[in-house]
C-alpha cells in the first residue's frame, strides 16, 4: 500500500484503515491461539473481517471523487533489502516509529484529560462538587444509554 498513498484520495486511504484495523495482526494471532483459540476460527474471523471493513468504509465515505491511482509506472523509493538481517533491522525500525508515535499519542491524549480533570475538578470544588471530573459527567449523561443496553442500573 506504501507506493500508492500519496496518490489515494480521501475515501480509498479510510477504506484502507479501516481494512487493516477490521484484521488481526499474525502477533496477536498466535497469542489468542496460545490461549486457546482455534486457529482455524482466527485465519476465518480475520479473513472476512476485510470485505466487512471495506464494506463499512464505503458505507461512512462513500466513493465521490474518482481514483488517482494506477498501477502504471509504479516506482518505488526503497530498495529491496539485501540480506535477511537488512530486512528484520528494516522492519524493526519501522516498527519502532510507529511504537513511538502511538505512545505519544496516547501519552498527548491522556494529559489532555487530566488537564480537563484538573479544570473540571477545580470549577466544581467552587460549587460543592471537587470530585467531579469528565469521566464522572460522561457517567452521568450516558447511563440512561447503558440501562437501554442492558446494563444493570
């Protein structure tokens, strides 16, 4: 997918996340297989999960704009790995940005919380209320919501 992305617009990259994030990583494959999960259930559940998250893109963002990529004159940048070394140190690295990058995004997200905490739990001790916070008002607001699930009162 990495030659095409620069040329995918905006519909074709979401039904891409969305085909990748519907599938199961090999990693967390054999994890639930070592915990007792059939395998065979796993390759079938991850295999039609892809028509089901292209499916599910195309429903949030249908096809508007018409496709700009082509598979003539494909050039890729990289060069082959020479050596399986090459290859594994290669992936490793790219596996590490990505490691970072969602580290920090989480790490950016839940500092953003806590900041909404801290103002939330400040304003509120003005008014009797110092334990409140933004996860107590999501309770709050969304319970009637969990009770219409099923969710004991």
């Amino acid at each position: 997918v990495k030659p095409f992305i620069d040329r995918m617009n905006r519909n074709e990259l979401f039904t891409a996340i969305c085909s990748g994030m519907a599938s199961i990583a090999g990693s967390m494959m054999i994890g639930y297989a070592g915990m007792g999960v059939p395998i065979d259930y796993l390759l079938a559940a991850s295999l039609m999960a892809i028509p089901g998250g292209i499916l599910f893109a195309r429903i949030l963002s249908p096809a508007t704009e018409l496709s700009q990529v082509t598979f003539e004159n494909l050039s890729f940048s990289e060069t082959p790995p020479k050596s399986f070394i090459e290859a594994a140190a290669s992936g490793a690295m790219t596996g590490l940005k990505i490691a970072a990058g969602v580290a920090t995004v989480v790490m950016a997200f839940v500092a953003i919380i806590a900041l909404i905490n801290g103002i939330i739990g400040g304003i509120g001790g003005w008014f009797g209320f110092a334990n409140a916070s933004l996860e107590s008002i999501f309770g709050y607001v969304l319970a009637p919501l969990a009770w219409i699930m099923g969710v004991d009162w």
